[in-house]
C-alpha cells in the first residue's frame, strides 16, 4: 500500500512495515489517534525496529507526545539486531528480545478496565511518527 492510499488509521491494518507519510497525512492520523485514544484507560506499546536503541528512543518520543510518565526497562537484551519492544502502561515495565522477522513500526493497543471490552490497536505507525 502507498502513502497515497493512507488516509485514516485502519489504512494501516493490514501493513506489516509502517509506510513513510508526509506531514499533512502524519498530522491527520495523529489527531485521528488522539480521538481513539482517548476511549481506553491504559495502553501497551509495541515497537519493531533494527535496534534496541531506536525501539526506545521511538518509544520515548511516544511518551513525551502523550505527556506519560516513561516506562522502566525491565528486561533487554545484548544481543544486536531487530528486536520488539513490549511496554505495559499497566505495570510501567519494557521487555525487549532480539527477533528476526518482523516489519517496523510502532503499535498502539487501547484497554479498557473491563476486561470485557475488547482492545483495539493501531498501527503500524513509522518510528518517527511522534
């Protein structure tokens, strides 16, 4: 799918690697993010990327965009290579392990307390989307 073809975030879906966007479709699917996001009561974060490194800084930027109070690693890795980074804004932690395999991007996954409610995600957004 090209960047053409993004207009909203459910474009986004079916992409294994976040595409690149301009700015104007950028700050279109933020606002569009920011209206969903505020319909869940605590989020986990997923990031693929080619590096620890740029996992937390992409998650970083994602905390300071939301104003969030930044998660504590818990658990990483010595290893080099691509890695997925798991944050849980329930428990404040970060995991990440080495995987071969994955795309990149960053996931959003909006919870409610009900646990009867189902969780949605967003993404994959680029690593510089915030």
């Amino acid at each position: 799918m090209n960047e053409a073809m993004i207009q909203q975030l459910s474009d986004l879906n079916r992409l294994r690697d976040a595409p690149s966007l301009d700015a104007d479709v950028s700050i279109r699917l933020q606002e569009e993010l920011q209206q969903k996001m505020k319909h869940a009561d605590w989020f986990t974060i997923g990031v693929m990327a080619s590096s620890a490194e740029s996992a937390v800084q992409a998650l970083r930027r994602l905390e300071q965009y939301q104003g969030w109070t930044p998660h504590v690693v818990a658990e990483t890795t010595d290893r080099s290579g691509p890695v997925f980074l798991k944050a849980n804004q329930a428990s404040g932690l970060v995991r990440l392990r080495v995987e071969h395999g994955l795309g990149e991007g960053i996931l959003i996954t909006g919870h409610k307390n009900n646990s009867d409610q189902p969780a949605t995600t967003w993404g994959p957004l680029p690593l510089n989307f915030f």
